[in-house]
C-alpha cells in the first residue's frame, strides 16, 4: 500500500516538474524569439547561426551526431566529422530562427523577371500535380528549412496536407502550429490514427506530404548509409493502396540565407509479381533518395536523430528467433 502511494506520488510530482520545464523552456524560447524579432532577418539568422555553432558541441545529442557521422563517413578526418557537425548546428538554429521570418523569408513569385530570395526547380511537376484532379505524395527528409515546401505548394495551388511531428514540448507546439498553419495549409499531426486520416486524405483525391527519414519503432527493417534501421512503411503501403505517383522533394540552404526548393520526377515503385508497389522495396527507395541528398549537403541534416537504433523489442524477436 504504502509502496503504491510513493509511485503515485512521484508519478504526480514528476508530471507537475515536466510540466513546469516545458513552461520554463517555452518562456526562454519565446524571449529569445522576441528579442531576434528586433533584428533585421538575414542578421537575426546569421546571429542564431553563430551561438549555435558554439553551443552545440556542449548540447548531449552533439555525442550521437558526431558518433552518427564516424559511422556513416568512416574515411572522413575528425576535423571533417566536426566540421558537418557543427554546420549542421547552424542550420538547426536558423530553421528555428526562421519560423519567426517565414512570410519575410518566402519572396517566390512564379511570374518574377528576377531571382528572389527562394528559387524553384521543377515548376513543371508543381503545377502538374496541382491541375490533375487525382492523389498524389510528395515525400521529404529534414534537410534544411523543409517547411518551406507546403508554403512553396499553397503558392502553385496545390492542395496538400502535410504529416508533421509536434514538438513534445506543448507550449512550444501550440507556438509553432499556429505559426504553419498561417501559411501552409492543412497540417496533420503525427500521432495514433494519422495514417488513416492520411489515407482518406488520398481516397477524396487530395495530396499528403510526409518526412521519411526518421526512425520508426517496429518500422520495416531497412538500410540507411549501409546500416540497418526501422522506417515506416506508411507511405509504401498507401502508394499500393492507392496507385498514386509518388514524388521527391527537398529543400537546399544556399549561400546568402537563400533557398532552392526542388520537386524532382515522380519515382518508378518497384512492383511485386503482381503488379502491385512492393511496400518494402519502395520503402528502401525512399531511404535512397534521402540518403543521396544528405550526402550531397551532410550539413544540412539532423545528425542527432537516433536513426539507427533498433527497439529493444525487435532486437529480442530477433534474438528469440535465432
């Protein structure tokens, strides 16, 4: 009895002191937020660029993205290791100081004489996509400012409805989905039931945007970098159940604080006997795809995610079968 009441009472302490740090950090983050709204926005981003390179080596999860980067780059020196490491810092901070400057930050015109802060290639498959009256998916990976690309589908008229994490933070979640949902249109948070909702998404004929490239318990078991990780076969099993096209699409951090958003072809799904999309095949095309951006710009990736550790779960399935 006593035993039962102490775990109540921690439970109830511990719920109160998350509750408490998440309201601490929201508050630090929101003055912090207002105090770079006071600046111009390319020196608002090259301030938040230059404290995060300093502090992020301090940050725990530097330890997992520099350990990241040994594995997947196991000829590189360990000033090169360092190197990505500490850009890819600076793109973190200025994707977070960025949410502050979204509407400043996105210029793209698709009738302008004259190249913008944001340039697009692929035009063709954004209007294209938005004119057939059929569904589509457009997939991504955490590669330099991302949001960028449901802003970048609003202005081609492209209904789409983007699949997101929310922070776990709630105040701060609060913050930033209210910040999307001025300019990105329809957003779906990534949580029990979001695939059948993403699933009826496709069934009335609309577009669905999804981020491929994180880890997902119990996922497919696949490859990234040579390694083997868990990803999630949703949108394999959503392209075979519904025969739609499925297309690339990333965002790359230029020089200049500027962006080049790219749409690319729609992929060629790998198909079973049957003629249906192989859900495990095309799974491990999406890790490709991704993993040929990262690797065209490592900087611009999230190192610190734990992509390739395999649930505890699994590993005893595994070890229980051998």
């Amino acid at each position: 009895m006593l035993k039962k009441l102490r775990r109540d009472l921690m439970f109830r302490y511990g719920r109160q002191l998350r509750r408490f740090e998440h309201w601490l950090v929201a508050r630090i983050a929101m003055i912090i937020i207002s105090v770079l709204r006071l600046l111009p926005p390319d020196s608002a981003l090259n301030f938040a660029d230059r404290v995060a390179r300093r502090i992020g080596p301090w940050v725990g999860r530097h330890h997992v993205a520099v350990d990241n980067l040994r594995k997947a780059y196991p000829h590189k020196s360990e000033a090169e290791i360092q190197a990505i490491a500490s850009d890819m810092w600076g793109n973190m901070a200025r994707l977070a100081a960025e949410y502050i400057f979204l509407d400043a930050l996105f210029d793209y015109d698709p009738a302008a004489t004259s190249p913008g802060r944001v340039e697009v290639r692929g035009v063709d498959h954004f209007v294209e996509i938005a004119a057939e009256k059929k569904p589509h998916i457009v997939f991504t990976g955490h590669l330099g400012n991302f949001e960028l690309l449901p802003v970048a589908a609003a202005t081609f008229g492209m209904n789409i409805t983007a699949l997101f994490r929310p922070p776990n933070n709630p105040y701060l979640a609060d913050y930033i989905l209210s910040t999307r949902r001025a300019t990105m249109g329809s957003l779906l948070p990534s949580m029990a039931g979001a695939s059948f909702a993403l699933a009826s998404v496709l069934e009335n004929g609309g577009n669905i945007g999804v981020l491929v490239d994180q880890k997902f318990t119990g996922g497919l078991e696949t490859t990234f970098f040579g390694r083997p990780c868990q990803s999630n076969r949703v949108l394999g099993t959503l392209a075979r159940h519904y025969d739609c096209d499925v297309y690339p699409a990333r965002c790359v951090r230029l020089p200049g604080n500027r962006f080049r958003l790219e749409i690319e072809e729609k992929l060629t799904l790998p198909r079973t006997a049957d003629g249906s999309v192989d859900v495990r095949a095309t799974t491990q095309l999406l890790n490709d795809v991704v993993e040929r951006w990262v690797r065209e710009d490592p900087g611009q990736w999230m190192w610190f995610h734990k992509r390739w550790d395999i649930s505890r779960k699994r590993r005893k399935a595994k070890t229980r079968s051998a």
